[in-house]
C-alpha cells in the first residue's frame, strides 16, 4: 500500500465507526462525549462566536441568496461580496481585494493579478500545491529552490537570463512544520533582481503579526509583498481573498479560473466579513492564540522534543517511526483527546504530530497532552 495512503486508512482506523461533531476550537464531541480537540485550523476558535452567527442569521432573514446569482463581469452585483472585500482591503491595509470561493484559487488570482509584471515563477520546493498549479495552468516557466533558504533562491535567481523578471512564490506558514520563510531576505533579493513575491497566507493569517496580517507583517514587508489567504484556517470562515491595488484586483476578476467558477455563497460572505471585522476590532484574539502555541511548545522543549521557533498556532514533531506516531495517536485518542497523525506536505514516511492550538486551551489541557507525550518517549526510550 502507498504510504501515504496507509497512513490516512491508519488513522481512519482510530475513528472507524465513530462521530466526530460540533469542534471548531479546543473542544469538540466524539459519540456523544467531549474531548478535548487539537485538530484542525480554525485557529482563533471563531467558529462558535455569536458575532459569526448572528451575521449568518441575519442574511438568511434578510433573503440573501444561497448562491450568487450572476458574477459581477455579467453585471451582478451582491452587497456581501463587496462587504468582505472592503472588510480584507482593511484587514490587510491593501487598496482593495477580491473575494475567492476557495483558497485554491489564490495562486490563480495572484498570477493574473501580476501577470505584466514577472516572467518566470520561482517557488519553494514545499510551497502549496495550489501555488504551483496555478503556474502550470498559465503556461509559466518554473524553477524551484530548497525549502525556506534565501541562498538558495540567490542561486536560482542569479541563473535567470537577465532581463527575466522573477515571481517568487512560498507559503507565509507552512503548513505542516508551520516554519516561516524569511521574507526580509527574499524581499531584498526581489528589489535586486526586479522581482515580485507572492505570499499565502492561509495559515498564517489572524494569527502571525501583530494584527494578524501574517508573516508579511511579522517581517515587516507588507507593504513589498502581495498577499492571498483563505479564510477557512484562522479566520473560521468559507472562501478567500487576494488583495492588491484596484488595477491588480481587477486583472484577477478577469482569469478564466475565477470568472469560469461560482464566486461562492453571499451568506458565507457575510460571515466572513463579520470574522475580519472581529479580528480587527480584537487583535488580542491573535496574541492569545499565539501565547498558548508557544507555552505548549516550550513544555514539549523540555522533555528534549527538538521544536522549531516559530509563532504559528500549530506544533508538529515527527518522532521514531509510523507505528510509534500512531501509537501516540491513539494514546491520545484513550484520554480524550483529538490529535492528527499528518502525510500533508512535507510530512515524511512516518508522518508527523500536528496539534493546532487554540486560544481557548486552558494551561491545564495543555500541561495534560504534554504528560502524555512525556509517557510515550519514557515506554519507547526515544530520550
């Protein structure tokens, strides 16, 4: 069997015959019982405030559509869509913004978006596939370089025939390792070889930064660097935006990607902009997610686990081989708890501990998951 494959029918196996309902933060319930949840990316834990709620209740009452009825390059218009894309300019201090019914679709927005403006696209090795499929699907010349190294995509850029404008393209988290790159770096080398940077953001974005803008803000680059994110990960809601000056916007309504899909659903729009609306207006929610991520990190520094430095709301660690990883799993599973053994990108054959941290984790749930890891490495002597 494919590893990959083994590794999602091992982990189907801990939840075979079992219902896995009403999570979206720190908790969710299992056949009826609680656990405590470290899965998923709904990274502020949004999912059940009352502000997202309402907001959803009050476009069904009002007799918003379902769907959109007619895309905006046919003369539709639906003030929902123009609401979250107001909300994601804000949010992002950018002149504008496009609404996405998915985040796949972003690589697809930011490369007609700049498309008179880069050559060749330059994407790290580990960059989302969507951001690669994207270059594909537009005919793009491709080069790769190694993962989150800065000489390395010196090396590629330097190789270019001159005159060839670059894009480079990474994740702004990664989203297994939640690893960042180090986009001072790629900006200075972007200015010196007239480049452009496309970062997403999808797992970054409502946590890393100062207000959540992502690793553009952390870096302080924001302003050198063009963004797209989904909102299904720290922002808790359906669809994506990229965002850019009026002229770029107006390039991606245009791709045949995104004018030959659904723009998605205006109710879920609504719910969107109510989320940006509550994170700009409570930029502690960002802070305390990342406070609860670093103390769980530091607790698992000290029984030796080697974690990287790094202010996303996930913590992932790959330790002895498959079975000790899915034993651990289950462990897990036996206290009631949630935990995700993961073969997303970059995971390896054995895969890898991936635990979303949420900020509404009490210090103790915390201080009880790394008990459990601290049993395991004592039974497997792995320190």
């Amino acid at each position: 069997m494919d590893l990959h494959l083994q590794l999602m029918s091992d982990h189907a196996q801990i939840l075979d015959g079992h219902r896995v309902s009403q999570g979206g933060g720190g908790r969710l319930v299992v056949d009826g019982r609680p656990f405590v949840n470290f899965a998923g990316c709904n990274y502020l834990a949004l999912t059940n405030r009352p502000e997202l709620r309402e907001a959803a209740h009050k476009a069904l009452d009002e007799g918003c559509l379902f769907s959109r009825y007619l895309h905006n390059a046919y003369g539709g218009f639906d003030e929902a869509f123009e609401k979250v894309e107001r909300e994601a300019s804000r949010f992002f201090g950018t002149e504008a913004a496009i609404y996405l019914p998915s985040g796949y679709l972003i690589g697809f927005a930011g490369l007609a978006a700049l498309a008179p403006h880069f050559d060749v696209v330059v994407l790290d090795e580990q960059a989302h596939w969507c951001l690669y499929h994207a270059a594909k699907v537009h005919g793009c010349e491709i080069h790769r370089f190694a993962h989150r190294d800065a000489d390395a995509l010196e090396e590629v850029l330097a190789s270019l025939p001159q005159g060839q404008r670059p894009l480079i393209a990474t994740d702004g988290a990664f989203a297994t390792s939640g690893a960042l790159p180090p986009l001072d770096r790629y900006s200075a080398l972007a200015d010196h070889f007239d480049g452009q940077i496309l970062v997403d953001e999808s797992h970054a974005a409502g946590v890393i930064g100062e207000t959540g803008r992502g690793a553009a803000q952390h870096f302080g680059v924001a302003d050198r660097v063009n963004i797209g994110s989904t909102l299904s990960k720290g922002l808790c809601a359906q669809g994506a935006v990229f965002t850019g000056t009026a002229q770029m916007i107006e390039r991606a309504r245009m791709t045949p990607a995104i004018r030959g899909s659904s723009p998605g659903s205006p109710i879920s729009a609504e719910v969107a902009a109510a989320a940006l609306r509550l994170v700009i207006e409570q930029p502690e929610l960002c802070a305390r997610a990342r406070e609860n991520a670093q103390y769980f990190r530091e607790g698992l520094r000290e029984l030796g686990i080697d974690i990287i430095e790094t202010p996303a709301a996930y913590v992932s660690f790959g330790l002895g081989e498959f079975e000790d990883l899915r034993a651990l799993q289950q462990s897990f599973f036996e206290a009631e708890m949630y935990v995700l053994h993961s073969n997303y990108i970059a995971a390896g054959p054995a895969g890898m501990i991936r635990m979303s941290i949420f900020p509404d984790h009490e210090q103790g749930q915390l201080d009880d998951a790394t008990s459990i890891i601290s049993r395991w490495l004592a039974e497997r002597n792995l320190f």
